[in-house]
C-alpha cells in the first residue's frame, strides 16, 4: 500500500502497487508513492471529462475567483509543502520556499488575465466575432526540477480557460504534487483537478488517450519528441517546453567585476537544474583571465548538504540518473584538457552531491560544451571573433534563452536579436514572469507559457458570423 493516494474526481484513492521515493540528500526512502493502473488513468480521465461538463460554463469571474482559492490554499500550506517538496528534490529549504511563493503569485496573476471577445467586423453586412472556447480535458506532464510551480504553470491556465486536468508528476518528485493537489482540491469542484502517478509508461497512456484533448509538456527534447509522435493519432494541441542549452555571450566591454555575479546566478540557481540556465559562456580572449578570475570570485561556497538543514546552501542533484550525467560530463572535461577553475571534486558518501563547477579552456566538440549538463557546471569558451562566438551559440538544435552581457546595452541588445532562442536576456539570465511569453525555438519546444498568449494556448478560436439584413 502506498503513503499517498491517488486524487480522482476529488477523493484520495488507493492502489495495488507503489515505489519508494528516494529522498536525493541521503538515499533513504521518503514514503512509498501510488501507481496508477490503465483504469484509473481512465476513471481520472472520466471525472475530468465529467466535470468539464459544469466547469466549461461557469462564469469566467467564478473561474477568476477560483485560481485565488489555489493561490491562498498554497501559501496556507507553504510550509508543509516545501519541506516535503525538499525531501524528495533535495533543494535547501530556502529554495522551495521560493518555488512555493512563485507558484502562488503565478496561480494569482494567472486569475487576473482574460481573453475576451475580439470584433472582427461589425458593419452593414455582417457582425463577426471571435470567441476562445475550452478544449476539454488537458493532460498535464510535469518535471522534477520545479514540480510544483511547473505544476502550477500548467494547471492554472487550463483551470482560467474552463479546461479540467489530468496532472502526472514525475516518478521522481511525486509526493509533494499528490499533496498539493489535494489541498487544491478542497476549493474546486471534484474532477476539475486530478493527479495519477506511476511509471513512464503512464505517461505514453496519456498521450494516446482519446479522452485528452490537449498535451502540456515539460522536459527533454528527446521525450518531448515522442510526447509529440504518440500524441499524434489523436491530434492532440500540444505546449512543449523543452531542453536548452542556453549560450551566454560576453562582449569586449563588459566589466567582469560587475557582471560575474549575474552570470553565476543564472548558471547555479537550482543548482543549474533550470532549463533556461546559462550552461555555455562565450568570452572574448581579451578579459578571458580576468572574467575566469571573477567567476571564482562570484561562485557561491555555502555549505553543501541535506536541504533540510537551514544552513544549507546547495543540496543534492535532483536524482541518481542527472548525477551520473553530470559526473561524467565533469570527467570528461577534465580528460580532455578542461581547467577546473572552482569545484570539480566529487565527494564520496551517500547523496547525489557535485559541487558548483567552473571549467576554462574548453570549446565547441566537448560534451560539456555540446550536451545541455542540467547541473551545477559551467564551461567558459574562449573566443576572438564576434560572429564565430554568435555562429556557435546558435549551432546546436536547441534554442530556449540566452543572453549578451556588456557596458553597452544597445550594442548587446543589437546582438542578443541575433541569438535563435526564445528568450534574449541583456545583463541577465533567466528571469521570468508570468506576463512575459515565454518559450522556445528549434527544438526547445513548440508554443508558449505565460501571459495571454499562454493562456490562449488552452483555447481553441471559434468565429460566430451573424448576417445583416440589407437595408
């Protein structure tokens, strides 16, 4: 029997099997997490399907109203959930009270937006109007590296725009999105939000069911390729948002001292498991030294250990498969002639821990440099050429974020709009908001979150075309 339950049509449900979540800090078993069979998928798909009937026409103010309740709900459980949250992601403490705030203020602000009707024409002839109707049941894929507020990225908008949802969090970070969503179920209808969890193959289950009418996925590019093939036979809409490997380049007249720490904020924020970090950073052969030297300066050097502890400052990577990645993209720099300017020792002993890395005199063929890390490495690629540092960063088949750091915000600006990516940030990396769009291009996803083009994401446009009598 399981720890946590299933939540269907609003009421916690037991299964035959489960699995211990492991807890990334220590390797010890959290609690053991349900999984879901094919039937459930489809009892959850039902009560979804079932409450969309209700749901699709309240009032968009009742809509509104309710992604407050989610809002209140969360910050009223804030502190259970982060600890939980913790325990089974291994960020400290601070770090899921920070994913928590943000996923309140993004269930709120997500209330405040509308997509209201758009005349088209309105004359002698004819009075057009577009209107957004809800698509049905919405399947929801989440991640580990935020799994609630990605979550709550999902949900919400769909729950705005009269959808209802079937969440499946990942195998990894299950426990703390199984208790959010019953909290959140205390202020909605039953069946407006349903949670199953198991296996991968629970996910290809979703992407093939008939009953889901909208796929909103989030994570690699290899898995989101085959959320894309298997949600196929049924045409599914799809949101992807996938890998990066996002560049950060440094112009020749730029401060090192002045930006060094901007750059190690978006490198090594959630322990560089954030799909839009900077993971590659192009610097001109003239402050190439003296940019290294300030890196090290800015790295952080809290202590390291189990998130639970308040004075820690860097916890575990998120699981035992993204540490035995992040290892041996480390070993292979160092192998291939890489300098470890900070970090780079593994320690031994229980937990998936790696300490914040900076690797110089690496370039462009390195795994390091090639391969998204999703850890706290950073690579520093020394360039002489403006245009062949813009070439690189736009050479792989990704493209989420990247950013262009420099004393001259024209000029950089001026670069940054050559950058494929979704979003270029100048003097920053990776901030986000919920009234910016945000997505990627190539193969870092397809569509947007956030803000009113997010939302539309979740809605379908139909024309309602009324004649006019002639005069």
């Amino acid at each position: 029997m399981s720890d946590f339950g299933l939540i269907i049509n609003g009421k916690k449900l037991a299964t035959a099997e489960s699995f211990g979540v492991i807890n990334p800090a220590t390797e010890e078993i959290v609690a053991q997490c349900p999984v879901a069979s094919k039937e459930q998928l489809d009892a959850a798909v039902s009560a979804a399907a079932n409450a969309y009937k209700t749901w699709s026409k309240v009032s968009d103010e009742e809509r509104a109203a309710a992604c407050g309740k989610i809002a209140a709900a969360i910050s009223d459980h804030a502190d259970e959930l982060a600890r939980l949250l913790t325990q089974e992601q291994g960020k400290p403490l601070d770090g899921s009270r920070f994913e928590l705030g943000g996923a309140g203020a993004w269930a709120g602000y997500t209330g405040s937006l509308s997509l209201p009707d758009k005349v088209i024409q309105d004359d002698e002839n004819a009075r057009i109007i577009q209107t957004r109707k809800p698509l049905g049941v919405v399947g929801s894929i989440t991640p580990w590296n935020f799994p609630l507020m990605i979550a709550i990225w999902h949900v919400v908008p769909a729950i705005r725009t009269g959808n209802t949802v079937v969440l499946k969090p990942s195998p990894f970070t299950p426990l703390s999105t199984l208790r959010m969503v019953e909290i959140v179920n205390e202020v909605l209808p039953p069946g407006v939000l349903n949670c199953v969890t198991g296996t991968n193959e629970l996910g290809q289950w979703m992407t093939e069911h008939e009953g889901i009418a909208k796929i909103i996925f989030t994570g690699s590019v290899q898995t989101g390729k085959k959320v894309m093939g298997s949600s196929a036979n049924s045409l599914k809409r799809v949101t992807l948002e996938l890998g990066g490997n996002d560049a950060g380049i440094v112009l020749d007249d730029a401060d090192p001292a002045s930006i060094a720490p901007g750059i190690i904020q978006g490198a090594f924020m959630n322990n560089g498991q954030v799909c839009a970090a900077l993971k590659r950073l192009y610097v001109p052969a003239s402050i190439y030294d003296k940019m290294c030297d300030e890196l090290v300066k800015a790295a952080p050097t809290g202590k390291m250990g189990n998130g639970l502890d308040e004075d820690t400052a860097q916890g575990p990577l998120a699981n035992k498969m993204q540490y035995e990645k992040v290892v041996g993209l480390l070993e292979d720099a160092k192998a291939r002639g890489g300098r470890v300017l900070c970090g780079g020792e593994v320690p031994d002993g229980p937990g998936y821990f790696v300490p914040f890395t900076i690797i110089a005199d690496v370039s462009g063929g390195m795994r390091i440099v090639d391969e998204e890390q999703f850890g706290p490495l950073l690579p520093v690629i020394k360039y002489t050429d403006l245009d062949d540092a813009i070439a690189q960063a736009n050479g792989l088949e990704v493209g989420l974020g990247g950013s262009v750091w420099s004393s001259d915000t024209g000029k950089a600006s001026a670069v940054a709009a050559r950058l494929e990516s979704g979003t270029a940030w100048v003097n920053q990396h990776g901030p986000i908001a919920p009234n910016v769009p945000f997505g990627g291009v190539k193969c870092s996803g397809i569509g947007v979150e956030f803000g009113e083009e997010g939302l539309a994401e979740y809605t379908t446009i139909q024309v309602v075309n009324v004649a006019k009598s002639a005069a």
